[in-house]
C-alpha cells in the first residue's frame, strides 16, 4: 500500500503490465483449445453410377504447425477427435507450416507428420496454402514435387489442379490462389469429365466467385474466421481481395455453396478472440430425383 502511495505511477504501469500478459495468456489459451466441430448438410446431385448413401467429409485447414498455439501433441489430439467422428472422408485445406511466433517451429515434413495418422475409407486428400509455396521468401516450404512426395509417404493424395473420384464425389483440387494461378478451366472441365458430385477443395474463398454457376461444394480456409473479431463489429479482416465477404461460414450463390473454416492454428500472433478454431463435418446426401 505504501508503495502505491510513493510511486502511484509505476504501480499504475505494473498493474497495466500484468493485465496485457493475462489478457495475452487468455488469447493464447484461446488458440491453443482443442477446435469445435462444426455440421453442416448439403445436397448434391449424385452421378447414376452412385450408391444414394450419404458421404460424410471432414474439413481440416490452417493446421500451422508452430508454438506456443500448436505442437505435435495438440496435432495428435486433434487427429484422433476427428477420427472419432468417423468420416467417409478427410480432406485438407492447406498452410501447414506455420510462422516463428516465438515458440517451436517445424520444417515442412515434420508439419505434416501428425496428419499421418488420420483414417477414413475414402482416404486423405490435401491441398496447399500460401505458407506452404516455396519461394525466394519462404525457404522452409518444399517444391511441388517434394510436397508430393511427402504427402503420398503419409498416404495422402496431395490435388495441385488435380483430379480424383472417392465414391459419389470428383474432388477438384487447386493450386493456392494467392501464390500460385489455379488453372480454373481445365480443372473444371476435368471434373466433368471424370463425373461426379462436384467438390472444389482450395486453401481459401477467393476462388468462388470465378467457379461457374452448377451445382458444388467449395471448402476452403485460409480465413481463420478473422482469427481476432471483436465484440459487437465481428470480423474486421481477413487477407482476401473481397475483404471481410467470405470471412466464415456458409455462403451460396445461385447453385454453388462454400464453406469456410475457422482452420486449427494462427498466423502472426498466436491469438484467437470470437473465432474459435473449428473441425467442420459435412454430410454431403444426394439431391432427390
């Protein structure tokens, strides 16, 4: 008490100082809670050749694998909360690799190490995020052809403008949009020649407004749902060219539907506020006759 009444001033800045640091744990501890799984249902047209059951699909994006929010253990959590809730099918919506935020950071393979444990009948199938394309900047990322590799040593199936039919669905997998140019057109039309319900799996939303207007689904992430939205104003920024447009959620236009997900890690700062990270399973059924 004594030392208030001498030095109201410093006690007045270290009072601010432990509020900051409980405020930032707060944060931290935010970002580090196991995700919330979100559902969704969504109607597609099957193709005739298709059984009519319905597929069940689990969206993991934005795993950013860097402490102090995210680790290996927290990653080996997460993989078995979603193998509970036993998915026809995992798919991955990239940036693996996460920032130096002042905790542990991981090279390229040991980012994606954890996701090897991940089980479904239809199988794993990833795309890449803008942290994972290499460049003069961005060292730790791999080629595309060692990201390949690296992924199919886990047995996933990494889609760079690819092409894949599990059951009922044809999976178009593109590039990242934000370092790369998904060939939209040939993707597109390869899916409709494969046949299928038509999934899009891309790192984020800037691709829905150029996808034509026929019946999908779009996953994304990239978002973080804001990462920090603020009471009352919501999401306040999210790195895309349409700003806050696609920020989280569920969004349709005409006969195309998005997604997008909160993902499981940060970027910059290992802090979460009203954007809680999130696991969405989605319960794709066949469109009536």
């Amino acid at each position: 008490m004594k030392l208030v009444q001498r030095h109201p001033r410093l006690a007045g800045l270290v009072c601010t100082l432990i509020l900051i640091l409980a405020g930032a744990g707060w944060l931290i501890r935010n970002a580090s809670a196991m995700p919330q799984v979100r559902l969704a249902e969504i109607a597609l047209p099957f193709p005739a050749d298709a059984a009519r059951d319905p597929v069940t699909v689990a969206l993991l994006t934005d795993t950013h694998m860097s402490g102090p929010d995210n680790s290996p253990a927290r990653m080996a959590r997460i993989v078995a909360q979603i193998n509970a809730l036993r998915p026809d099918l995992i798919l991955l919506g990239g940036d693996y690799i996460g920032d130096d935020k002042g905790g542990a950071t991981y090279d390229a393979r040991a980012s994606i190490a954890p996701l090897a444990g991940l089980r479904a009948p239809l199988g794993v199938v990833a795309v890449l995020g803008n942290h994972d394309s290499r460049s003069a900047l961005n060292r730790v990322a791999l080629s595309s052809r060692d990201w390949a590799v690296a992924f199919s040593r886990i047995g996933i199936t990494l889609l760079q403008d690819g092409v894949v039919r599990r059951g009922p669905l044809v999976i178009g997998g593109l590039k990242d949009i934000y370092t790369r140019k998904p060939d939209l057109p040939d993707t597109m039309t390869a899916m409709a020649r494969m046949g299928g319900a038509r999934l899009i799996l891309s790192h984020g939303p800037d691709v829905f407004p150029a996808l034509p207007n026929t019946p999908s689904l779009t996953l994304v992430g990239h978002t973080h749902c804001g990462q920090v939205a603020l009471p009352f104003a919501g999401i306040v920024y999210v790195p895309s060219k349409y700003g806050t447009r696609y920020g989280c959620g569920l969004y349709r236009d005409g006969a195309k539907t998005m997604i997008v997900a909160a993902g499981i890690g940060t970027s910059g700062l290992p802090f979460r506020l009203l954007a809680p990270p999130d696991i969405w399973l989605i319960t794709i059924k066949p469109t009536p006759n």
